[in-house]
C-alpha cells in the first residue's frame, strides 16, 4: 500500500524543533538569531516567497527583516548593501531573492554573501563544503528531502538513488547529499539515453526537471521511493484530467483559479506503484521554508559559539 510522505508535518516538526532550540537560546542569554531576506523588484510569487520566510521566522521566535529595492536598483547598489549586512553582527542568515533583475548578474550577488550567512548554501565555499564532507549550510530542498526520509524511517545507507535534474539548487545537491548518506546515486538529465531503464534502477526516485507529469509509471519499479520536487501551474483542463483523471479536487481548483499546482510526477499512475511518494501540493514545497529556518538557526549558534542542535 502506497503511503504518503507528508511535507506539511515534516515542516511543523522541523518547525517546532527549530523554536525549542531558539528559546534555549535565549534563556541562556545568547543572541536570537536574525534572518534578512532581500527583495528586488515587485515579482509576486517572490514577494508570498519572502514573506512565509519572515513569517516562519516569527513562529518560532527568531528575528527578520525584509529590505525591498525597487527593480531599478543597480548591481553596485546591491552588492553594496550585502557588504553591509556581511559586517552587521547581529545578522547570521541574509536570504536574496531570486530571480533578480537583468541589470543585476546573479552570482556575483550570490558570491558576494558571507558563506557563514548563506542560509541558502548556494555560495561556492558551502557548495565545496558539501562536496568535501565538511560542514557548512546546505540547499533548503534537498536538505529538507533528506530529513523527511528519515523522519519517515526510509532506508538510505546501500539504496540506489535516481535524481532526474542537475541543476545547482536541488539535483546536484540533492547527489551530494544522499551520496553522504551513504546511497549509491546516479544523476540524469536532458541528455540520458533511455531515461526509464536507469530510472527503473532506483529504489529512490527523485524528479526535479520542471516537466509537469514527466515521470510516469513507466520510469518507475515496484516498491520505488518517489519524492516531486516539481511544481508547475498546469492550466489546460483536458491535460489536468489526463494527469489526474476524476481528481475532483483539482477539477474544483482549475475551475475556481484556472490553474492547478502540479508536479513532475504522473500522481495518479504512478502512486500505486511506489511505496511512499510525496504529493504536490503538500510534500516537498513546505520543507524548504522550514530547513531555511532551521539554516539561519544553524548558522547562528555556530556563529556565537554554541554547540550544533543534534
């Protein structure tokens, strides 16, 4: 029987951890850790981004800002005012929302961040750290993917491993991560030739191409973990039918938005062959809000001296 790896709930107990370990220290008189997010521009799915960052943060008693630039901001001007941030003490976590303007050239803001403050781990130092076994800040989804496995009590150590997607932010993390959890792990993308035989291989199945219902159940064995990073606006109903044939939910919800969130993931062909898969929406998307919190909690006890949480 297939189960259902809740992100929602995954969340909240990272969420809950994340406050204890925050009001421990505070009655030990230390800092309270300080996330700053930077937003450039007015992109909307930006702005609902940052704000459940700062309002997660407030749940569970660290402190936030929000610095908004207008969209005709300068690169000097940007970079400028991460120096700033670099040099402020009581910051641990500075968060740039992307995508930025074109004006403004991604990584030279993303190297410009101190790596200590990298809540997002996407600094070259903390991408070498990942790489090298040492300890630093790792991406939020991939981290979050890890931490919901275990939580659920899934096997790692020996599995193999399948991640559709190489993109710097979940697929290639995603290998380094598992790698350090001992599984053996391979990494397809647009190039692989006779993409189901490899995915077939996995006993843990990640998809995170962008490609709404790409993976079916064709690419999939019996019995395969299958987590969806994906999460696309699916707008043509006769397609949302033939992904999720007499889902009245999603029905309910294209025609109340005209759209429905979807994944990479053919749900409803290929959940019963797996054995634990997550859902879109309510699997993944909720643990990278959680694990960017936990990351700015992390980068502030190392920062003020403090033993890492467990």
């Amino acid at each position: 029987m297939t189960q259902i790896l809740d992100g929602k709930t995954g969340a909240a107990e990272i969420r809950a951890e994340t406050a204890a370990s925050a009001r421990a220290m505070a009655e030990a008189g230390a800092r309270p850790p300080q996330l700053v997010a930077v937003l450039v521009g007015e992109d909307p799915a930006s702005q609902v981004y940052v704000g459940s960052k700062v309002k997660g943060c407030a749940e569970v008693g660290m402190l936030s800002r929000t610095l908004r630039l207008s969209a005709e901001t300068s690169e000097d001007e940007l970079l400028a005012l991460l120096d700033d941030l670099n040099a402020d003490d009581a910051v641990d976590g500075i968060l740039v929302q992307l995508p930025l303007p074109k004006q403004i050239h991604e990584k030279r803001v993303l190297d410009r961040i101190d790596p200590d403050k990298d809540v997002d781990g996407f600094h070259p130092v903390n991408v070498g750290r990942l790489w090298l076994d040492e300890d630093g800040l790792t991406p939020a989804t991939p981290t979050g993917i890890v931490a919901l496995l275990k939580r659920n009590g899934i096997k790692l150590s020996g599995q193999r491993a399948v991640i559709v997607g190489r993109s710097a932010i979940v697929g290639k993390p995603m290998a380094g991560l598992l790698l350090r959890e001992s599984c053996t792990v391979t990494v397809c993308h647009s190039r692989t030739v006779d993409l189901p035989a490899v995915t077939r291989q996995a006993d843990i199945l990640v998809a995170a191409i962008g490609r709404p219902g790409m993976i079916g159940p064709e690419h999939v064995r019996d019995g395969a973990v299958v987590i969806d990073v994906g999460m696309s606006r699916l707008a043509d109903g006769a397609e949302i039918e033939r992904l999720y044939p007499g889902d009245a939910d999603r029905r309910r919800q294209f025609e109340t938005k005209g759209y429905t969130l979807v994944g990479d993931v053919d749900y409803t062909h290929v959940a019963p062959k797996a054995s634990w898969i997550t859902p879109v929406p309510g699997g993944v998307g909720p643990l990278t809000v959680a694990m960017v919190i936990a990351n700015t909690l992390k980068a502030s006890r190392r920062r003020q001296g403090l033993p890492a949480v467990p």
